[in-house]
C-alpha cells in the first residue's frame, strides 16, 4: 500500500515538472514550424503511469490499441510495429512468403516516383523490381492513366501510396487490379484518416502500412502499424514482428499448423523474423491519441479550408488538389509563373519569415544516389515529377489553429511575386 501511495505522488511530482518545463518545449526556432507536438497531460500521465507500472516492452496496451485502430478505420487486424517503414517491410516479407500470393524474386512492383525511401527499399530488399510510373501534377498520387500501359509480364503488384493525405483513385486503380489480377498495397503512412467514398484509406488493398511519428496525424514517438482484412497477412506479420517465432500466434494457426506445447511456443521460431516491435508506451500513447483523432483532424481540415481559399487560383504557385476527404497531413505549393524556377531564392525569403519548409516528401526518388542500389525500370517519362522536384515544397499542418501562420506565408509568396514582376 505504502509503495502505491509512494509511486502515484512521484508519478504527480513528474507531471507537475512536466507542466513546468511544456512551455519552454514546445518553443520552436519558427513562426510555423513544419510540425507542432500533440501531447497534454493526457499524454503525460500515461507515460509516468506507464513507467511506473513496470511492464515496458510490448504487452496488453499494444494489443489494445492493435484493437482499438483496426476497430476505428474499419480493418479486421491491425499489428502495430516501431515504425511505417517497419510496417511496409513485413507487408512485402509476408507477400513473399505467402504461397497465395506467388510474389517472388523477379518479380515487379509498379510504384509512383513520388515515395519514401521505405516505401520503395523493401521491395528491392525481396528481390522486387521496381516498375516507376511518374504522378499527377496537381493531386502528386501516381498517374492511374499510365499504370496499364506499364504492366509488363512480370508485374505483380501495384503500389498506392496516398500523399499528405491524398487518397489515390483507388476506383480505377482497383479495376486495373481485378482486371489483370494484381496485388494492391498501400502507403498511407501519410493520409490516416482521408476517405475515398465514405470509406477509410488504408483498406483498399491486402495491407496498408500507417506511420505514428512525431510529424503525423497520431504521434506515439516512434510507431507504426500495419492493417490488414487476411488473417494469414495478420500472423504472419506477428511473427516477423518478433524475431519469427509462434508467441503471439493462436495454436494451429494459418502460419503454423503444428501444435506445440505453451512451454516450446515461446521458443518456437517458423519465420526468418525481424525484431520490430513497438513498446508499451507506444501502445498506451496511441491509445490518447486515438481518443483525440476527430478533433485532430477537424482541426487539420480547417486549416486546409483557409490555405485553399488563399493559393487556389493564383498564377505564381499550384496547391495540391486534393480529394475532398483528404486528412491534410502538409500543404504543399508548386511554384510557378514568375516564380518557377526560383525555389532557392524563395525559400531562403520564407526562412527569413520564420516559415519552416522541406521537399515535397523526397522529390523525384530516382535523382537520390541510392537509387544505384535498385533493380528497377522507368516507364515512358517523368516530367510531372522533375517539375515537382525542382518547383515544389511544402509547410506543415496541425489540428492547431494555424491562421496567423497561414497568412504570413501567403502574404510572403505574394510579396515575393510582385517584387520579381
């Protein structure tokens, strides 16, 4: 009792310091930073309860937000991993071990050349060709118009990754799928929450991988999950979670047909597994934040409502045109008119206003020195994405009120266009 008693008032101890010291925090060098911490005392005391419960690596609360997730967006399973690049890397390992599938060394994945370096290195980790298809100037999702014309015989899959909350035209994209029998994965690291008619992206294709870094639409410090609606992606993935082995897997499962003893279960290893799991304060934290979600993105989707009434329609830059259920992850901008081609110029006058800006996602991916290392093909051209990677940036978007920042970029690019006139 004494112990309790002693644990709950340093845990309140802890948590007044935490007030203390949250200002000072949350201060950034930038009037509008590309990203804002979600956290309040909800966070917080979840964290010190946590800490001082004494159960840290993955246990109960991981399973319960596993739960909650898939629950929320609409998934059967949902495995929650220590990052979205950890996610896309065992929906590609699981694929390939899948008999079902048959997606082998070889094979081709087609993939949009607007991407994450995560979202494309599994693939070559797997022995998957790489098939790029370039984007859609105004929406930066793959342009479904040219992945048919670049299915080869080898093509196996398809990727979607949804950008800064865009979902891609999952209607055509999906009749390509059923049509020549391909496999659909999803990227919706950055688009948690978007919808493509009424229903949540991230549940289009066999899996989808989600991202809950500290930048995104739920922050948990580092953490990841992958959803799924097929029960063998879903063990199989618990396994490549944790080093391969049956643990966390139901006797007799899909994975493991085999029965073994509780006692041998611990230390049964069926999977060349990995070691990415996520911990009990990632757990509990996306649990807080998972509460918050609709308030998150409300907030997200009004701030988008301004920055579009301000940069529709002008002649020196393009904003994504985005679907209208999109979750806003950032705002992004394609300079153009006097402005194209003065990127360096107009960046370096939005950092003297204090305005944090950064590459839209990683450019053209193929224009990174890695790309040495991959096995991979470009179909026909990539003209809407060198525009993009040497005219595009983008600013962040929050669930906080974001008006002042809002306007002081607009007023700053404005500024900038009739000095350059």
């Amino acid at each position: 009792m004494k112990t309790r008693i002693k644990s709950k008032n340093l845990a309140e101890q802890n948590l007044n310091y935490l007030r203390l010291i949250q200002p000072e925090k949350d201060k950034s060098k930038f009037f509008y930073p590309l990203a804002h911490q979600s956290w309040d005392d909800t966070e917080h005391r979840a964290i010190i309860n946590q800490l001082y419960s004494g159960r840290l690596t993955m246990g109960e609360n991981v399973a319960k937000f596993e739960k909650q997730f898939a629950n929320y967006f609409g998934s059967r399973f949902a495995v929650m991993v220590n990052s979205g690049s950890s996610a896309n890397l065992l929906i590609v390992a699981a694929l390939t071990i899948l008999k079902k599938y048959d997606f082998k060394k070889g094979d081709e994945v087609i993939v949009p050349a607007l991407g994450w370096s995560t979202s494309y290195s599994p693939f070559n980790q797997y022995g998957i060709k790489l098939r790029f298809v370039d984007i859609n100037e105004s929406s930066l999702n793959i342009n479904e118009n040219l992945i048919e014309r670049a299915i080869t015989n080898k093509t196996k899959a398809i990727l979607a990754i949804n950008i800064l909350g865009n979902p891609v035209n999952f209607k055509k994209i999906n009749e390509i799928c059923d049509k020549k029998n391909l496999i659909l994965i999803e990227d919706n690291c950055e688009s948690l929450g978007a919808k493509y008619d009424s229903k949540y992206a991230g549940t289009f294709g066999v899996a989808s991988s989600h991202s809950f870094y500290f930048s995104h639409h739920l922050q948990t410090i580092e953490g990841g999950m992958i959803a799924t609606n097929d029960k063998q992606i879903y063990e199989c993935c618990k396994s490549l979670r944790s080093h391969g082995w049956t643990r966390e897997l139901e006797n007799k499962s899909n994975t493991d047909k085999s029965y073994v003893s509780n006692f041998k279960k611990s230390f049964k290893f069926i999977l060349p597994g990995y070691n990415v799991r996520p911990n009990e304060f990632n757990g509990v934290l996306g649990q807080c934040q998972l509460k918050k979600f609709k308030t998150f993105l409300e907030g997200r989707k009004k701030n988008a409502k301004l920055f579009r009434s301000l940069f529709s329609n002008k002649s020196f830059c393009k904003p994504q045109q985005s679907h209208k259920d999109s979750s806003w992850y950032g705002f992004s901008l394609l300079l153009s008119g006097n402005l194209k081609g003065k990127r360096d110029f107009v960046i370096t006058e939005l950092t003297k206003q204090g305005i944090e800006t950064r590459p839209i996602v990683s450019g053209n991916f193929l224009k990174n020195p890695v790309e040495k290392y991959y096995d991979y093909s470009v179909y026909d051209h990539l003209r809407n994405i060198t525009n993009i990677d040497e005219n595009g940036f983008f600013v962040g978007n929050s669930h906080y009120d974001l008006t002042s920042q809002i306007y002081r970029l607009y007023e700053s690019l404005d500024k900038l266009h009739k000095i350059i006139n």
